[in-house]
C-alpha cells in the first residue's frame, strides 16, 4: 500500500547524478504541456519540444491549444519568470536536457486495438540522433509493457552518447480538468528504473514534491509500463461495474443510484468512480483497456484480462441504451423530433471530445432522424470541427428551447445547476434523461419533468434521491479527489 513505502531518502550521494537538472519534455500536448509548465513551476529550466510548429508558436506565446482550468495562467507565469522555452529544435533539446521527459500521444491504431507507437519511436530516435553526452530520458507517455526495454535499445544503438543514456519510465496519472494539481501533489509517483543512478537523477526532479512526503515506487521497466494501464483498467472497470448493475436494475425495477449508494459505504469498495451513467469516454480509458488486452493477448496471457472486453462492451452498450431511453420519452420515434443534447465533451471541465459518449449519442440520434441541438460549455469549437454533420446551439436556453427531449450527456455544473422550473418554460415537452445522474431527480419531477436517468425506475418512489447530499458529495469529492 502506498502509505507502507519509506519516504524516500534523497541525501544518498550518487556520483554523476545533477542536483537540480536542465529538463526537456518532448510532446507539448495536454500531458507535455502540464508537466512542462509544472517542472517550471518546481524551478527548473525547461525546454518544452514539439515538431508541430503552430503549437510551439502558440504555447511560447502564452496561449494553451487546450482548455485546463488554470493551466494558462501558470504558463504565463514561466514564461515570464524565462524558466520555460520552447522550440522544435531536436539538438537544442538534447544539448539543454539532463533529463528528458517524453510525453508524446499514443492513440489507438487505425483498424486495431494496439497502441500507436509512431509518435514515441520518432519522437525517441530524433532526440537520440543528437545526444552526445550521459543523460537519463524518462518516458511518461501510455505504452505496452516491454516498450521501455525495446527503446533502451534503440537509443543505444542510434545515439552517439551510446551506452551512455540511460531510460526510465515514469507512468503519468493526472486527470484532466485536474492536471496541474495532479502533477504537483501527486497520489504517488512511480519510477521504473533500471541502475541507482537512474533513480537518483529521477528523483531529482522531483526533490520538493518528494520531501512533501509524496510516496516512491521504485519499480524494473516493466512494472511501471504495467502500473498505468492497470490503473486505467481499474478505474474502467469499476464504471462498467456499476454500469453492468444498471443493466440489471432496468431489467428488476431496481435502482442503481441506491444501489451505488449502498455500495460506496463499504471503505472496501467506495464511492469513487461508482457513478453509474452513460459511462467512460476519453483519450486514456477506452484506448487503454483495448491496448492492454491486445498487448497481453500477444504475450499469451489474454486470457488474464479478457474481462477488459466485457468492461469495453458494458461501455458501449449505455450509449445505445441512451438512445434507447431518449427514443422511448420521444414516443418510440425521434425522426423530426428536437433532442437537446447538453454536453459534448467527454467530462466536464474539459473541451476533449476524443470518444466522448455525449457526441456519440448525439450522432446516434442525429442518424435516426432527431433535430439535435447542441450545447457544450467549452467544447464546442472542437465538436464543430469533428462533427460537422450535427446542429448546435448557443447557450443551454437555445438548445432546451422546443425540444421534444432534454438529455444532459456530460454533466457540466452549468446544467446541474440550471432551474428545471425556468427549463420547462421553454421547452417543448416535459421529458428529461440524465444520462449522468447529476440531476435532483426529485426538484424535476416536483417541477413536473419525466424525469428519467439510466439503470433507475420511471418513476422512484423511493425516499432518498438521485441526489442524495452525502453521495452528491462523495462524487464532487471524488472528481477532485481522484
Ligand atoms: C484518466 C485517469 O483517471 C487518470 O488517472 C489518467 O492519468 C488518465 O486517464 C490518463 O491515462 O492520462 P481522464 O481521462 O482525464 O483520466 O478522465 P477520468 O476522470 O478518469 O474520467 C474518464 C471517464 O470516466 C469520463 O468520461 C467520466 O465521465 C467517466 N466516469 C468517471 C464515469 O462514467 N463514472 C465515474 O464514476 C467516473
């Protein structure tokens, strides 16, 4: 357990480790530009690299390309204080960093579950080709186990600093919406190491966050590729857990709030990531299991996770059963019918709409023939992009405003606190699914709503509702929590 690990002894002399090291992130995406910004923050000297020149542009600038609250303003504040530059200059990055953090993507492939190395193998062999002196390169992006081992070997043999260059790997577990928190005050920090050295010159990069007690575990290469995906695998299938309950709550007539509810006050299971709902979306999570399961069916142990398939179909499953729920408050047909769809990008906080559920219900709806409208607090910019096929709205009033059905998809505090009074004035008819059971259930069916919300019964005569304020609590405390 994490609280069972010694705090780290960091007065240990180890002959060629630098204090207080230059640093490199390579990959100014939302994970290398967190860590960057932070590491300034911490009070090194940053380069942070990327080979996209509008992006570099952009950050050196002061402008994030993504929206993390918070995140710009600290940015500003490095680049003032000269501690972070950037640049698309592989030799000047090598020539900086004492170590070198490598924070590039590594999406699905295209027509497979594997994970896409392109990025971290050209990002690798490009900072390679111009190290000429020791150095350590960290790895933080989401990799296959075995990765680190078969880069550790490409390094060696492409750069001219040769067996010089050490690598580790140091997994990353910060949420977004919570990034700059995350990265500062983490749960715990892993570092895969292969020689005491690499341990001691990664541990020198986080020198104040370690002395503030932050737990250390010290793990082979292997263990700590192993420990981010089975954390993400985890927290998946706790979802699809709850999610697969509600399955059979609808079939019983059972409610899965209070089953959730009842569940979250064993300290064994909790309340986090519990929430039942329209389920997981994301960059990490879905891509992550899909990832995992196909790396450990080629190592022969597929076997071992294949309930990671089961995780990712409960997932999916609950945006149909979505559209199911909309369609059947809709009077069994959408076609023509107005559906305000509120939110689009996968979670709150965040304009990330990669495999986002609420973009994936309003395409499903849109393709059996509803007038959908729209509206996402931040994400609206990017669903455009993507989505061009779908209507948006302008405000949450523009898209309620005539809608035959309200789904709130991603449950933005806009919407959790929009007055279900003032909404039904302006909607088109009295029938709302809460696709993220956010909502006082009961606050909308006293203001005359059909209330529905996945894995609950039509009409809860229960005492305590969805919005119970201990399990409210437990959730906003989880959200920021972890
Ligand atoms: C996730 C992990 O939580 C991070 O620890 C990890 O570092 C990150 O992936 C990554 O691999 O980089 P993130 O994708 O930012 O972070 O989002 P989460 O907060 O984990 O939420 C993931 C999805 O699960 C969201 O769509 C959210 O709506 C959904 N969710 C979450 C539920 O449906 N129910 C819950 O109870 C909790």
């Amino acid at each position: 357990m994490p609280q069972t690990v010694p705090p780290m002894d960091l007065t240990i002399a180890r002959p060629g480790v630098v204090d207080h090291p230059n640093i490199t992130v390579v990959g100014t995406g939302y994970l290398g530009a967190t860590h960057a910004v932070c590491m300034a923050l911490l009070g090194y000297d940053v380069v942070g690299l990327d080979v996209d020149q509008a992006k570099i542009d952009q950050l050196a600038d002061g402008h994030l390309p993504i929206f993390e609250p918070g995140l710009q303003e600290k940015l500003q504040e490095v680049l003032a204080s000269g501690k972070l530059r950037f640049t698309t200059d592989f030799a000047l990055a090598a020539d900086h960093g004492d170590v070198h953090f490598i924070c590039v993507g590594t999406p699905q492939s295209k027509g497979s579950d594997a994970a896409d190395l392109t990025f971290v193998d050209a990002a690798v062999t490009a900072l390679a080709r111009n190290l000429t002196r020791k150095c350590l390169i960290v790895g933080k992006s989401t990799v296959p186990i075995s990765t680190a081992a078969r880069l550790t070997a490409l390094v060696r043999n492409t750069a001219p600093a040769g067996e010089l260059i050490e690598l580790a790997w140091n997994p990353e577990f910060l949420r977004e919406g919570y990034a700059v928190v995350d990265t500062l005050q983490p749960d715990r920090l892993v570092f895969g190491t292969a020689s005491a050295w690499a341990e001691a010159q990664l541990a020198a990069c986080y020198t104040s966050i370690i002395q503030a007690g932050t737990p250390v575990i010290v793990t082979d290469l292997a263990t700590a590729e192993l420990v981010k995906v089975a954390a993400n695998s985890f927290l998946a299938t706790k979802i699809s857990y709850i999610n697969a309950m509600a399955e059979v709550c609808e079939a019983t007539g059972a409610d899965v709030a209070l089953l959730a509810k009842a569940l979250s006050y064993d300290s064994r299971i909790g309340g986090r990531f519990l929430k039942p709902g329209l389920g997981f979306g994301g960059g990490c999570l879905p891509k992550d299991i899909r990832a995992f399961a196909h790396r450990a069916e080629a190592l022969g142990v597929g076997q071992a996770v294949s309930f990671l398939r089961q995780v990712d179909a409960i997932n999916q499953r609950r945006r149909q059963r979505t559209v199911d729920l909309v369609t059947e408050l809709a009077g069994g047909n959408v076609t023509g019918v107005k559906i305000a769809c509120l939110g689009a990008a996968f979670k709150p906080n965040s304009d990330d709409i990669r495999d986002a559920p609420a973009l994936d219900v309003a395409t499903m709806l849109h393709e059996a023939g509803a007038r959908v409208s729209v509206y996402d607090p931040a994400a609206m910019p990017n669903a455009r992009r993507s989505y061009p096929e779908l209507e948006y709205a302008n405000s949450l009033e523009e898209a309620v405003t005539g809608a035959g059905v309200v789904a709130l998809l991603t449950e933005w505090q806009q919407f959790r606190e929009a007055d279900p009074a003032r909404l039904l004035q302006l909607t088109g008819a009295p029938c709302i699914v809460d696709g993220r059971h956010a909502l006082d259930a009961d606050a909308y069916q006293a203001a005359g709503w059909d209330y529905r919300a996945l894995g609950r019964p039509a009409r809860s005569g229960a005492v305590v509702s969805s919005f119970d304020e201990d399990f409210a609590k437990a959730r906003l405390d989880a959200q920021e929590v972890g």
